[in-house]
C-alpha cells in the first residue's frame, strides 16, 4: 500500500510545484505544499504561517488532508480540529487503500452538524469529523455529498454570496455560564461568518 505523502506527491503536488518533479514524497511537508497550491489554484490569500483558524484569510475557509485507515470491519477517516473553524474546509482524502485522492468543500453550518467530540477527558474541547468509506460503492457517507469533481472544482468553490445571513458558531466563540439554578445555559458570542447557499 502506497504512503500519504507518496500518494498526495504523486497526484497533487508533482504536476502543480514547479521544481518538485523529483523530489522524495516523504521529505516533504505535502500538507503546507497543498495548503499552497489550493491558494494559487483557487486565486485566495493564503495565511497559514500567521496560526489562525483558518487558511485562508479572504474567504475564512481552512485547508485540511486526511487519509482513510481500513479496520478489521470498515474504513474509515477522520477530520481533524474542526472546532474553531469559521469558514468551510476545504479538504484533501488520501486513500491509500484505494491508491486515489478525492476532494471536498464543506460549508460551516455542515462542519457543525458534521463534528463529533473525540472522546476522553483530554479532547473534550475538540472535535472531528469521522467518516465511512465504502469499497463497494467507492463513497465516503456523511461526506460525500460534499464531493468534488477535481482538485481545481474543490479550489475555486466559493461560499456565494458573501453574506452573513446565517452565523456558525464555533466552540472558540461559545462560553459556558451556570445560572442561579445551576443549569448549564449557551451564552454565545458569534462571529459573522457566511454560509454557502
């Protein structure tokens, strides 16, 4: 079975990075390559050395890789750190069991229907996105819907028009506050963040 990063080199990065036509996939950082590339591809303002929520600072959407790992019943993929994302993902799944690599835009109101908590005390501030793939029908359940065609489809994927009809809360913006009665109430401080209609 053929690595991530070799598989990511082979199908994203290769034809795209000018001086890369050689290079050793596992020297490399492939992720920031690919945050990158979708940044030229897609015509956004990469921030990715700033440690900000996101990626990309003229739209708020965030770059993500992810590979799918085959279980003794099913194979499944995990997105990470979702939980201060305020704009859509834009993400990359390396298949190595499939030896292919497919795309997905997801806007924020479906991050947040979409993320579950890890599990265990130490996560319990984050969140994932946990999917299934099937090799039979070669689908990724709760995301495939959000499926592109292409790398370039995923790219130039837009949340149109830039509005703030809809704000997504993050648990970055969203604080705990006990009430006289000891009830756990949502006092949330919302971030205009725009939606993809």
């Amino acid at each position: 079975m053929v690595s991530k990063n070799t598989l990511l080199y082979n199908e994203v990065i290769r034809d795209r990075y000018p001086g890369y036509e050689k290079a050793d996939p596992l020297d490399l950082n492939a992720e920031r390559i690919i945050e990158k590339l979708i940044a030229k591809e897609g015509n956004l303002t990469w921030v990715g050395d700033e440690n900000l929520p996101y990626d990309y600072s003229c739209d708020l959407s965030d770059a993500k890789t992810c590979t799918i790992s085959k279980g003794r019943k099913q194979c499944t993929g995990v997105i990470t750190s979702t939980e201060t994302k305020p704009g859509a993902l834009r993400v990359v799944v390396a298949n190595t069991i499939s030896e292919r690599v497919d795309y997905f835009f997801i806007p924020p109101s479906a991050i947040r229907e979409l993320e579950k908590a890890p599990g265990g005390k130490k996560w319990a501030m984050k969140r994932c996105i946990r999917f299934c793939w099937s090799e039979k029908k070669a689908t990724y359940g709760r995301i495939e819907q959000y499926r592109c065609n292409s790398f370039e489809d995923m790219c130039h994927k837009s949340l149109k028009p830039y509005h703030l009809q809809k704000p997504a809360t993050t648990l970055a913006n969203t604080t705990q506050a006990v009430d006289s009665k000891g009830l756990n109430n949502e006092n949330t401080s919302v971030q205009n963040v725009p939606n993809m209609v």
